[in-house]
C-alpha cells in the first residue's frame, strides 16, 4: 500500500457569454488548473529503510508526465483564455 500526503486540487473556470444580435454572440472564458497551487509529492515508497540517507523526506511530483501527473506536468497554477465569436 503506498502511503503519502493528500492532494488537494481545485479546477476552475468562468464563462461570460455576450449576446451581440440574434445571430450573433461573444463568449470569453478562463480555465484555471491547480487554483490553490498545491503542490504534489511523490508517495514514500523508496525511502522506508531507516538507514537511508533519504528515510522520511518527500520529493515533489515526478517531472516525467507519470499517470499521477495527467493534469499538469509541473504541478503548478495554469491559467487558460479563450475567446470566441459566434454568428
């Protein structure tokens, strides 16, 4: 069983739709991943050996784009706009 600290994320995004005529609309929307920031930490599966150099530390997420990375590589805050025009 692998045992480690929680991770808490937060997703969110915010839509503004504009209607121009009846034919005719502007949407802006922003997509924020990782609202909090939070970091990710690597379950402590090597270190359990108390002789090791690393017995007990955390070591961030791994950089690689593991299955435990699939929503951001870095673990850090992303911010997406996008605007659109319909008509």
């Amino acid at each position: 069983m692998d045992r480690g600290p929680s991770r808490i994320g937060l997703d969110v995004n915010l839509v503004k739709r504009l209607r121009i005529d009846e034919t005719k609309s502007f949407e802006i929307r922003v997509d924020v991943i990782n609202l909090l920031n939070t970091p990710r930490w690597n379950f402590v599966t090597g270190a359990t050996d108390i002789n090791n150099l690393n017995f007990g530390r955390l070591s961030a997420a791994d950089p690689t784009g593991s299955f435990a990375q699939a929503d951001t590589v870095t673990a850090a805050r992303r911010f997406t706009l996008n605007a659109r025009f319909s008509f």
